[in-house]
C-alpha cells in the first residue's frame, strides 16, 4: 500500500516545550518532533514552573534557590522526561509505517512494556551475585592492564575488592545474595543511602559506588542481558558537609575582637587570623610561619606580596603582606603552639602536619567558633540528604579560613586569575565557586 512503501524521517531526539511557556502558574510538559511534514505533540503528564525550566538543556531546574518541594516536583519531572525520551528512542528503532506513528498511548505503553520485561527477566533469573561480581572484578582488572599495560598493585587490589565485598555483604544481608535484582537502580540506590547512614567521607562513599556502578553497567548487566544502566553521579564533596563554607563578614570581626579566650584558645584564635588574612593551606603557613617568604614584590597597585612554594601542589602562592598579617605573624610565632612543634619532623613526615591539625588545630578552631558563633546555622547542600541543618561550630575546619579569605577578595572585585596567583590553585574551580556562592 502507498502507507507502507512512504519513507519515514524522524529525529532520533525529540524536543520538550512547554505548554504555555510565559505562564506563572505550572504548565504540562510535552514531547513535540516532526515527521514527514507533521508535528507531533504528546503530553508527558507532567508539569513545570516556566520559570524553573531550561529549553537549552530540556530538564526542569534543581538548584538550591528553589524550595524543597519544588526541587522535588521538579526530580519527577526529568525522571518523566527521561522515561518518555528512552520509550521514543524504542519506538523510533521500531516504526515502520505511518499509521504507527507515535502518541501518548503507545509511548505509554512502550515504557510500561519495556518495565515489565525488566522485572519479569529478574524475577526468573537466579544468580551467585558474589559469583558474578567476584568474575567481572577479574575481568575489570584484565581490562586495566591492557589499557594501562601494567598490573593493578597489590594495594589497589586489596583495595577495590574491599569495596566489592562491601557489596556483596550487603546484598547478603538484604537477601539479595542469589537473585539479579541485586543489579538494579533501586538496590544500587539503597546501597548510596546505607553507605551515607555509615557516615563514611563523601570521597571514600564515591570511590564504592563509582566502581561498583562501572562493574554493574559494563560487565554485568551485559552478561546477563539486561538493558538496564545504573546511574550515579559524583556528589559535590566541596559541599557544606566538608567544612568548606566561607565566614561571614560580622563573623570574622567577632573573633578579631575577642578578648576574654584562655591563653590556649587565644594562641589557636590568631592562628585562625592569620589563615584568614593570607588564605594559605595550614600546612603552607606553618611553613611561612618558620621560614618567611622569598622574592618581595610590590604589585602594581603597591601591594606587596611574598612568594613561598606550596606543599600540595608545588606551585608557587604570594602572601600578601600587609601591617595586619605582620603583626599577627609575630604574636603567633611567639605562641607555645608553634614553638613546640617539631620542625624536622613536619618536613619529613607529611602526616605530622595532619595530626596537628585534626587533633590540635580544629578541635581549638571549633570551641571557639562554639563559644563565639553559637547560634550560626549551616543549611544542608543537595548532597546532604538528611533534613537537618548543622551548627557552624560543629563542621568549622582550617580550610574555611582559606575559603573565606577568597570569598572576601571575589566580594572586593579581584579576578580569578589574581587569585589563583595568590593562593596557589592550578585551576579557578574554587574561585568561580566562591564567585557563585555570595554572603551576607
């Protein structure tokens, strides 16, 4: 018939549009393309705030600006669109004729099919999850020294299988051990949420779930012949629950203030200063505190800055030295602290310098913090899932003094590129974050 001999053009993406796009009031989201001359339009059966919709990325906007319950709605809303775009990409692969065009009843059904097979294939298939993970690990590792032309070391072994196992301790005790829904999103989800109930370092959670996720997708489900793809995303471990937030301004004059701390704080309260004034690593001051700086520069607008070589990076960073940052380097390199430390040591063993300041350094950083910012709020990031906000006194590190110092100078007006030369970054990650993050 003419229907079934006419060619078929159709995009391989569609594009979502609003229903009435200048609307205040939420709107239904619809799939729109055009195929041999016609447009399509299909309801999702969702809706979205005009305002927090981007068409340049085709997803509804989760951001911190917005509230709780729309970041919410706004999650359903791309799991929506997401589903409808896999069940048109299906359908595409599988037109033939016009009269099978595309409408809301078949993408519907499309999806609910493709979701039944998934349970239905793991319902029926029984498995050794601790078989299979135990062979695709061995496979991983075969497929690293191929590309790298070189063996995994024994400790990253030791390593990564830690993790697995982790994995597959847990699936034993969710009773999981022998059944391949062990490899879904659902059971790779409440696995991110026992690793965060463990309150293990953002870090540490990402380096599991990262290898985990790529043993599921690529050896896995593949062998198993399942289309589904476990998806995870890095969480922002330079969130709040780091103890990398700026202080505020009326904050840091609270503690240039204060009189009345004993002589222990008060030695660790002009420490703090002093970080907040150079924006140094602590390990990068301690060293300015002992050896000074080289190379004394006056900038073009007569500020003068020392350099020193950064630990971290191996980069070079100026101090800005300024009458303020002089005098407080006097008064703390007087201080039973910094006479005490041992400065062959710090050079030798890199550990020394971490152990003085988890055990020494923030503990005093905190109290302080505790007895002068009580009250100050820290509100939970999208990483954060719990429902509480914490104390500033309770998270507050050495390295909020380096994260406020560049906040204070993006307030001032400097560049990134100033920054950078003055801190000591490779990159401006942190400045154009700092740019962003605004304070009060």
């Amino acid at each position: 018939s003419r229907t079934n001999m006419e060619q078929i053009f159709l995009p391989k993406r569609p594009t979502f549009k609003l229903r009435t796009p200048r609307s205040s009031k939420p709107t239904m989201v619809y799939l729109v393309f055009f195929a041999n001359g016609k447009q399509y339009k299909i309801s999702t059966g969702v809706k979205v705030l005009p305002s927090q919709w981007s068409d340049e990325h085709q997803v509804a906007i989760v951001s911190n600006l917005n509230s709780k319950l729309d970041n919410r709605n706004n999650e359903i809303v791309n799991r929506k669109i997401e589903e409808v775009e896999q069940s048109y990409r299906q359908f595409v692969d599988t037109v033939s004729t016009l009269d099978k065009m595309p409408t809301a009843i078949n993408i519907i059904n499309i999806g609910n099919k493709r979701n039944m097979e998934e349970k239905k294939s793991t319902k029926k298939k029984e498995v050794s999850t601790i078989k299979l993970l135990n062979d695709a690990f061995e496979e991983y590792k075969n497929n690293r020294r191929k590309i790298n032309g070189k063996e995994l070391s024994k400790s990253s072994t030791d390593e990564y299988q830690k993790k697995i196992s982790e994995y597959q301790k847990f699936l034993e005790d969710k009773g999981l051990a022998r059944s391949s829904e062990a490899f879904t999103q659902k059971t790779f989800d409440n696995f991110e949420k026992y690793l965060y109930d463990k309150h293990n370092k953002p870090l540490s959670r990402h380096g599991k779930l990262s290898l985990i996720r790529t043993i599921i997708n690529e050896y896995i489900n593949p062998q198993l012949g399942t289309n589904i793809t476990i998806k995870y995303e890095k969480p922002n471990t330079s969130d709040d629950k780091t103890g990398k937030f700026p202080l505020k301004w009326d904050e840091v004059q609270a503690i240039e203030n204060c009189t009345d701390l004993d002589n222990e704080l008060e030695q660790f309260r002009k420490l703090f200063l002093l970080q907040i004034k150079t924006g140094q690593r602590i390990s990068d001051l301690f060293n300015f505190i002992k050896y000074g700086g080289t190379d004394e520069k006056t900038l073009e607008n007569g500020v003068k800055v020392w350099r020193i070589k950064t630990q971290k990076t191996k980069t070079d960073a100026r101090i800005i030295i300024t009458d303020e940052v002089m005098k407080l380097l006097d008064e703390v390199k007087e201080t039973d602290f910094i006479k005490k430390i041992d400065w062959d040591k710090m050079e030798k063993d890199q550990s020394y310098c971490k152990n003085l300041t988890s055990n020494k350094y923030n503990p005093a950083i905190k109290e302080i913090c505790k007895l002068l910012l009580p009250d100050r709020l820290i509100p939970v990031t999208q990483y954060d899932k719990s429902e509480k906000s914490f104390h500033l006194y309770e998270r507050v590190s050495s390295h909020c003094a380096r994260y406020t110092f560049i906040v204070f100078k993006r307030k001032e007006g400097w560049t990134t590129d100033r920054l950078k030369y003055c801190v000591g970054h490779k990159t401006v990650t942190i400045q154009r974050k700092a740019r962003d993050i605004g304070m009060s």
